[in-house]
C-alpha cells in the first residue's frame, strides 16, 4: 500500500493565492457587472520588451531548422546566458562569480522551494516574519517545521518578527537557527536592507555556522544607494550564501519562465561526522537528475535583457511600475493610510484602518471598491492588521483603483 506524505497534510488547507483566486472568482460570478481591479497578487501587466520578443522570434526560426535545431539543453543553463548574467549582474558591480556557479531555471520560486531538498530533516530555519509562503512551506513539505499551532506559526520554526517596531528590519535571532530565508527587497512589505544591515546577517551566519538562502527577485527595482542589489556585494558572503534571482518581475517573464540559482564553490554544510561537502556539485547532481533545463527560447529571450536596447526597454517598463507605487504611496498616505514600501520595490505594504483584520480589509475591498489586495496575515502572523499592494498594474488600472479606494473604503 502507498503511503501519503504525512507532512503534506499538515499544511494548510490552500495556498495564499489560490484562496484570494477562490474568493475573486465566487465574487465575479455573484456580481458579473462587476469591473473588478486587482492590486493584489503580484503578476506583470506590460508586454515583453521588443528586443525580447526579436530574440524569441529568432530562437523559434532556429528551432525550425534541422541545422540549427537544439533538444535537451544543459541543465545548468546555456552558456550565452550563464556568461551574460556573470557579466552584467555581478562582474560589472567588481562581485566575483564564476559561469559554473550560475543554474538557469523556470522561476526562482522553483528554486527557493526545492533548495531543501539538500538539507537534513533536523535542519532548524529562520524566517522573517512576514515572509514569501513557500519557503515555510515547501520545508513543512521536507517535514522540519513541526506542528502549525492555532496562532500560525509552525512549532519548529524560528520566526523573526518584521513590524513598525523594528522598521522591518528583522532582529538577529535569539535561538541557534541552521538556515536563515531573507527575501530583500521585501516581499510582501516593499522594505530593504541597507548595506550594513545585510553585513550583520553575513557576520552571523558565518560566526554560527548558517547558511543563507537570499531571494533577490526584485533587485532591479532598488533606487536607493546603500542598499545592495546582491549579497555577494558582502565581504563573506560567498561562503555562506546561496541567492535566488528571477527575471519574472525583472522583464516580465511571468508566462515565459526564466530565472537563475548562484552557489557559489565556497559555500557548504557538514554531514552528520561533520565532514564540510559543497553545495555547488550537489545542486548540480539534484538538478540533472529532477530537472530538464529551461527551454532554449527562453534562455535567448533572457539574454537579450542584457544588450544595450533591452536593459534600456526593460529599465523603462521598472520605471512604469515604480511610477504605480509612487502614485499609490502618495495618494494613499494622503488619505491617511499608513503605507511602507514602494521606495525600492514594486510592493506597498499598508496598515489596515480602525484594528480592522486583514482578511476584513480584503473582503471590504472586494465588495465595495471591487478592488483585490493580498491579506498581510497569508504571509505570516507579523502580517495581520496588514494588506499588500502591487504596483504591477496598468496606470488607467490603477488610478481607477485608486479613485474607488478614495470614495468607497
């Protein structure tokens, strides 16, 4: 008889974004005159630059070629692209990374999920708290959370509480933890880290003997100048840290899928003799045996991000956003909200009026203004009282929102 995963059960009953999907979808089909607005899950509305979708267009006429055809790519991603990202992300900002360091994938929500499948069960992370939902939960699904209690958070999980308290900016944690999640700029709260903030965790994690998984999805949207776009920009980092990057939000490849995994050679765990092994070769081997590469279309339209005319296209579809999450601050701050965020991220993250719940402001939103947020509590207990905003809409999109949030709420 098969037996289930038993720490797949222990999960809750749906995800995040599923939920707010469910609830959207029973409210259009109760109220089909409805227009409704979302500014809540954070999916890209430009089209693909012009010199990504040339690349794509050569890429497919290669595909139909018998002499330029290509089937399986290498696992790790095709060097084109492997040397571009060197190049152009790291290189140009004096950070040392080597091509075989870099592992191209379909998303870095792929990659910040299956990351754990390396580690031991008894391995005790640290999450900032609110916090991205999968790093929490694809460890619950490796079975080293614990039980989730009533309050929502998991027994064997350290949570470093991420309020107006502290700024956001989470407190070094008070417990020994192995593996330490910092997603910066901030998903869901809009927050960064400054330079010597992110030394800090760096000075830890190599003093207790962590690791660091550095989700840095968002670093093209950074505008201020002491916040670092990479954690490799730390003195030491490369032996503690493995950072996540994504070109989803970056170029908007949402439906094209494309992202890339840094290990660097120096970073690594112990077995249980305390034996110190390398992670690079390990992901290396994971990879080639549970994942067949990202497709070479794709691969040819991320590298085209990084010529002269792309980064120019590209920067001018961030600065669109950016100028949603200026509008978006401001008009909300004027009516009086409490909003953080949106300086350095494409994200806002907004008190809820009057002690209302998150999930209270969600409905109220939904059923007065027709306008979907994301409920600040999906994302960790630190989240309640909290709503996040995106700025991934269309500007007639959201100045509408806006107006109704305005008149309505």
């Amino acid at each position: 008889m098969a037996h289930i995963n038993e720490d797949m059960l222990k999960l809750p009953g749906g995800y995040l974004f599923t939920e707010i999907a469910r609830k959207v979808g029973a409210f259009k089909e109760s109220h089909p005159q409805a227009e409704v607005i979302s500014l809540g899950i954070g999916d890209v509305t430009q089209p693909l630059a012009p010199s990504v979708v040339k690349a794509m267009h050569s890429a497919v006429d290669e595909m139909s070629r018998g002499t330029t055809f290509r089937g399986y790519g290498p696992e790790r991603g095709y060097e084109f692209l492997r040397h571009a990202i060197a190049e152009n992300d790291f290189r140009a900002r004096g950070i040392k990374i080597d091509e075989d360091e870099i592992f191209v994938n379909d998303g870095a929500k792929s990659d910040t999920g299956n990351f754990q499948e390396l580690l031991g069960k008894d391995v005790k992370i640290g999450v900032s708290d609110p916090i991205y939902p999968v790093y929490v939960d694809s460890n619950a699904m490796g079975g080293r959370t614990g039980i989730l209690g009533a309050d929502g958070r998991w027994s064997d999980v350290v949570y470093m509480p991420c309020t107006e308290d502290n700024d956001f900016v989470p407190e070094l944690p008070s417990e020994h933890v192995d593996v330490i999640y910092l997603c910066y700029p901030n998903n869901p709260t809009g927050t960064t880290l400054t330079r010597s903030e992110l030394k800090r965790w760096v000075e830890y994690a190599a003093k207790h003997d962590a690791l660091i998984f550095y989700d840095s999805a968002y670093e093209a949207y950074i505008q201020s100048d002491d916040v670092p776009h990479s954690i490799y920009e730390i003195e030491g980092a490369r032996e503690v840290a493995v950072e996540f990057r994504s070109f989803s939000k970056t170029a908007g490849f949402t439906g094209v899928r494309c992202g890339y995994t840094i290990v660097p050679k120096e970073v690594t765990a112990t077995t249980k003799d305390g034996k110190r092994t390398p992670l690079n070769p390990l992901w290396s081997r994971r990879q080639s045996t549970k994942f067949n590469g990202v497709s070479y279309v794709s691969q040819r339209a991320a590298e085209a991000i990084y010529t002269a005319d792309g980064h120019a296209e590209i920067r001018k579809t961030i600065d669109y956003y950016m100028e949603n999450a200026r509008l978006m601050r401001a008009t909300l701050q004027n009516l009086g909200y409490k909003v953080y965020g949106g300086k350095d991220a494409p994200y806002l993250w907004v008190r809820t009026p009057d002690g209302t719940t998150s999930w209270g402001f969600f409905n109220a939103m939904l059923q007065r203004a027709h306008v979907v947020c994301t409920p600040g509590v999906g994302f960790g207990p630190a989240g309640e009282g909290y709503v996040r905003l995106t700025a991934f809409g269309q500007h007639e999109s959201t100045e509408k929102a806006l107006e109704r949030i305005k008149t309505k709420i």
